[in-house]
C-alpha cells in the first residue's frame, strides 16, 4: 500500500524545524502533504493562508514527493480527501506532547485506518516555534538561523526591517 503522510499546521511562518520534518517524512512516504490550517480558531495568524502556503511551497521546492495544500474543516476529512493514512506531527517537549495525544486519539478512533507518527527535531532545532520567530522578528531580532530565506525576507517586510 502506498503511503501518504499528512502533516498538518498553521505554519504562521514555516520554520527549519518545519522543513527539517518535511525533509524526514519525505523519506518515509510516497507522498507528503504539507496541510496549511486556514482557520486557527481564535488565532489571528500574521500571514494569511495564501501567504503561508507560498512559504511552505518555496522552502520545500527541491522535494519532490512533497505538496503543499491549504485546508479548512476537520483535518480527518481532509486526510481521507487526500488518501492519507498518517498523520506526521513534531513533538518538541512534553508540553506538546500532551497537546498532541487528545487530538490523535480522537482523529483516530473518528477514522479506521488512520495513523499518526510523532518525530522529534533536530536538537538545533527544537526550541524553534513559529511564535518565537513571530515575537523576534517583531523586535527586529534575527531569524536566519531559524526560517528559510523566503521566510526571513518576508518576516523583515512585514516588520519593516532592511
Ligand atoms: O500548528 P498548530 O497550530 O499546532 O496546528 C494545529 C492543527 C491545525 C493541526 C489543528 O488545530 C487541526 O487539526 N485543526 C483542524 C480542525 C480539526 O480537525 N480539529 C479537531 C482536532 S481533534
């Protein structure tokens, strides 16, 4: 059976920690699908959907099993949409960890068939969030070592940083 691995998320932006995860599971599956939430709830996000999807896009370009999409609704329903049987999430504390187990064991008992995997970043890597970047990038700190190029340029044009 073919394998088509989901991995979900705001992406408010698209970090290396994210590409890092998108690289790994690119490995593992046929098929890759970057899903870009376009309701976060309450959440107001930076960027907009279209924005952060074209930053997913540019940074994962050179893989090729690996598509970005936008989705809204349940992202179970998007999964069987998509064919997906696993959903690819990373975990980077316990705190996340926690955040995580409700939400794959409610996906999983709404799906038969559907499975999750949990992968732990690089260690570089792993106090990367989006709201870090969002906060430094506000305070016209430096976000190279945490974004892809696209990413950080959008990041100094949106806070007005040259
Ligand atoms: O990057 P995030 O903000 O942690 O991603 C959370 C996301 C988008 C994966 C999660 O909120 C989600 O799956 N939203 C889609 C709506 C949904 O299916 N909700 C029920 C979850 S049990």
């Amino acid at each position: 059976m073919a394998n088509t691995i989901i991995y979900p998320g705001t992406f408010d932006p698209f970090t290396l920690g994210h590409l890092d995860l998108t690289q790994r599971a690119a490995k593992m599956a046929d098929r890759v699908v970057v899903a870009v939430a376009q309701e976060v709830g309450s959440k107001r996000t930076l960027f907009t959907t279209d924005e952060r999807v074209a930053f997913a896009k540019e940074a994962c370009q050179g893989l090729n099993n690996v598509e970005v999409l936008g989705f809204s609704g349940l992202l179970t329903a998007f999964a069987k949409q998509q064919q997906g049987n696993i959903i690819l999430r990373g975990i980077r504390s316990g705190a996340d960890l926690d955040y995580e187990r409700p939400m794959a064991e409610l996906n999983r008992k709404l799906t038969p068939g559907l499975d999750y995997i949990f992968l732990l970043p690089e260690p570089e890597l792993s106090a990367v969030s989006s709201t870090l970047v969002r906060e430094i990038a506000r305070l016209g700190g430096e976000t190279h070592t945490l974004v892809p190029n696209n990413v950080e340029q959008a990041l100094r044009q949106r806070f007005g940083v040259s």
